[in-house]
C-alpha cells in the first residue's frame, strides 16, 4: 500500500497531532495546579460556590434552568457534528472533484486523489472523536441533573461534611462535563487546520499555530477569563 503523504506531509502532520496533545495536556496541568489562572479552573470555582448557594434556597427552578441550558447546548454541538460528518463522507466520494478544484486555487498545492481522500479521513477521525467528547459531556450534564435533584432541601439537617461532600462532587460532575464539551469545542478548531491542509502544507502549517495561540489567549489571557475569575464572590471569611 502506497502512502499518499510525502516526509513534509508527515513530518506536518507530527507537528499538528503534538501540538494538539502538548496543548490539552497543558490546559489540564493549568486547570489543576494554577488557581483561578485558567477559564476551566476559573469556572470549576464558580461551580463550587453555585452547588453550595443552591443548598440554601429553597426555590431551585432557576438551577435546573441553567443547567437545562448547559444541556442544550452541548446537544445542539453533538446534533452539529453528526451532520458535519455526513458532509465529510460526502466529500469522500468526491475527492477526485475536490482535487482538481484545489489545483486551480492561486497558491494551492497540487494534490492527487489519495491525498485529499487521507485529509478526509482524517477530519473524519477528528469529528468522531468529537462526536465522543460532546455526547458524553451530555450525558454527565445529565447525571449532575439527577444529583441535584436529590440534593438535600434547606429544612433537613446534614453535617457540614455531607455538605462539602455532596458540594465538591456536584461541582466536579459539572466540571468533568465541561472539560469534555472543551476538548470537543477544541476538535473543531483543529479540524479547521485541517480543512486548511487542503490548500497545502504551508497553509496547514500556520493553521495549527494559530489555533493554538488563539486557544491559549481564550483560555487563559482573555479579558473573559478574568472577568470571570474577578467576578466570584465568597463569603466574608472563608479561603480564597
């Protein structure tokens, strides 16, 4: 079997594939070590104080409101990548088509057939791997739905350690559920990278980069994130 990928090709799509899993590892390792420095830790803190404040009211509609709206998001992106992929396979079946399309592009890289059908693929994987993250995000937004319905009322009596308790799993439920729907957002962010592979390696090449830089700044240096961050108000008293 002949690979339709040249030692550039390859060597690129190292690049890409290390780049993507050097940056997920980095966001995780700065979620868990790095207070309040990163969106996903800035928002596991809002998640925290949310599960403890709801213990106290005795009204919870607006909590399974807001947590009906996480749902209903995620779904749209799980119902969004289903139908990207019908589209991908679409494109299969045309590759030669797509081939000779690109090859008519000012500064696009001649391709042959099994090239493109390969970046097909590809994205394929990528959008199935996606398809995974935002359906099991799904599926634990759901569960943490069902944790706080269960959630003790203000009349009964708990121990301060079954609050925290049940606190601190509510919000990683939710937190666990959000670092999924995150690295199915950023799936399709390096499928655009890979869209640009069409045009050529250069264009692949600096696709990757910027996806990168752009997610780090939103992650992490954003205006977003320390409005969020800066936002969190906790009682008189407790620790930061």
């Amino acid at each position: 079997m002949q690979i339709p990928f040249d030692v550039l090709e390859i060597a690129s799509l190292a690049y890409f594939l290390l780049l993507w899993a050097g940056y997920a590892r980095y966001a995780k390792f700065r979620a868990k070590r790095d207070k309040g420095s990163s969106l996903s830790r800035s928002l596991r803190d809002h998640r925290e104080a949310w599960a403890e404040r709801m213990l106290s009211r005795e009204m919870r509609m607006t909590d399974a409101s807001l947590l009906a709206s996480q749902e209903r998001v995620v779904g749209f992106f799980a119902s969004a990548t289903l139908l990207l992929m019908a589209g991908v396979l679409t494109a299969l079946t045309t590759s030669d088509q797509i081939a000779e399309l690109s090859s008519h592009i000012p500064f696009a890289e001649h391709q042959s057939n099994g090239q493109v059908e390969a970046k097909l693929a590809l994205l394929l994987v990528i959008l199935i791997y996606a398809f995974f993250k935002v359906t099991w995000s799904l599926r634990q937004y759901g569960f943490a739905a069902v944790v706080m319905g269960a959630a003790p009322d203000v009349q009964e009596e708990i121990s301060s350690e079954q609050k925290d308790r049940f606190v601190c799993n509510l919000a990683k439920l939710m937190d666990s559920a959000g670092h999924d729907n995150n690295s199915g957002l950023r799936a399709y962010y390096f499928g655009l990278s890979v869209m640009c592979w069409l045009f050529g390696t250069v264009p692949f090449l600096l696709a990757t980069t910027i996806t990168v830089l752009v997610l780090y700044r939103r992650e992490f240096v954003s205006n977003t994130v320390q409005a969020i961050r800066q936002s969190l108000v906790l009682p008189v008293g407790s620790n930061d």
